[in-house]
C-alpha cells in the first residue's frame, strides 16, 4: 500500500470522528515501516493481538517516546507480566482469575494498566469475553481490586448483522457499562471495527480498533478477533 493512501484513509476516517474518541490503529501483521508512518501522520495509539508482536515492533520504534500500546487480543495469564510491561491498556480481560493476576502483578510491578473487561453481548462459546451474567457475578470481586484500573467495557460483535441490529447491539455496551457504574466507574466504551465503527460511534464509543480499512486487507493466517497472544 502506498503511503499516500493511509494517509488518505486515515483523513477520510478522522473527518467523522468525534474529537472525544480515541482512534486505535490495529498494526496486528502491519510492518514497523508503516507504523512509522501512521505515528508520522499523528496517530499514538496502536493496537496489537500478540504480546510478543508488540514486543519486537516496539523495540525497534524505541525512538518514537510517545506512543501508547493496546493489547486487543486474548491474553494468556502466563504473559500477564509482559503485558503489562508493553501495554498502557488492556481491553481483553477475560476472566475474574486474569484480572486478579493483574492486580497482583501491578503490586510488585507499579504500572498503572488500565483495564476493559471485554463482553460478549450475545453469548458465544467459541469467543473470548464476559457473558453479563457472569459479569454480574464477578462484579463485587473486581471492584475490590485495588492495584488495576478498570477503565471500561470492550466488545466485539457477533458477525452476519445488519448495520441497524449492529447499532442497536453496541448501545447495549454503555447501557451495560452504566448500569454497573456503582460497583465500577466505567467510561470508556472500547467498540467498532472496520466494518462497524461508523454504528459503533453512533452508539457511544470512545475506542475504536482499525486495522483494514486503514492499512488494507491481512494476510488470511488466523481469525481477527480470536487470535491468542
Ligand atoms: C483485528 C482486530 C481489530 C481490527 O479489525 P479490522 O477489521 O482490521 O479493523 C479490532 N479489534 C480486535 C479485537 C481485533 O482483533
């Protein structure tokens, strides 16, 4: 892809987006060249699946001070430790035992994460994430964690829905996100793919995650959205 043509991407995009939300560029397979190149045309926040991935591309960008990595893909507890050394943000957690080793970690490693806890609106057994029930349950535990941040919700929706169903089905994120506001003062609502974000910023989002429709298509190696870090 020729440079020109993120940089006509990413105007075209920015030119809808709220100056609230925060754009994450999504570099999972991106080349650290072209990394360069989106923090040269302003861009701070990107998204990577695999901790190792962000790992080596971070090393080599080591000169650029203020960049902010986000892991979006499921996290392994036995690579808590280096995602919290690599990323500011975690929108995957997953499980009440992943945020409880985070907190636990963040004791010893004094960073401050900033978590999502990632929700799966509509259940789905072969996708990571939170059912609400299970959320609900779990909530007393999380809000006596006191070494992470949980910052807000993540989602990613289930495939085959019109834009309509899409956008009545993120609004059930802040709704979600609102509703446990007494337990957790949630406010970021981490939602919106290429495909979807327009219906994910008409519903409240304050995150959204590109990749292709910045950078173009992926090489087809693993499913997008479940890929193991
Ligand atoms: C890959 C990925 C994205 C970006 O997806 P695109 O369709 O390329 O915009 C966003 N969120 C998550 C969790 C992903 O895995």
């Amino acid at each position: 892809m020729s440079e020109d043509t993120l940089s006509q991407r990413l105007h075209s995009i920015q030119a809808h987006l709220p100056p609230h939300v925060r754009l994450i560029a999504v570099t999972k397979q991106v080349p650290v060249a072209v990394i360069r190149h989106a923090y040269e045309l302003g861009l701070r926040d990107f998204g990577e699946s695999r901790v190792q991935e962000a790992q080596a591309k971070a090393a080599l960008l080591q000169d650029l001070p203020d960049l902010t990595w986000h892991l979006i893909g499921h996290l392994q507890s036995n690579k808590a430790r280096l995602a919290l050394q690599q990323f500011s943000w975690i929108h995957s957690v997953d499980s009440l035992a992943l945020a409880q080793k985070l907190d636990h970690l963040n004791q010893t490693l004094q960073r401050p994460a900033q978590l999502l806890l990632q929700v799966k609106l509509r259940p789905d057994p072969h996708k990571h994430g939170w059912t609400i029930p299970d959320l609900l349950t779990a909530l007393p535990a999380l809000s006596r964690l006191r070494h992470v941040h949980i910052k807000g919700l993540m989602t990613i929706l289930p495939l085959g829905l019109s834009p309509a169903e899409r956008q009545h089905l993120f609004r059930e994120l802040p709704a979600l996100g609102a509703q446990l506001q007494s337990h957790l003062p949630l406010k970021e609502y981490s939602m919106g793919m290429s495909d979807d974000y327009p219906q994910a910023l008409a519903a409240g989002a304050t995150m959204i995650r590109l990749g292709r429709c910045l950078f173009g298509e992926r090489p087809p190696i693993t499913p997008p959205d479940e890929s193991a870090s």
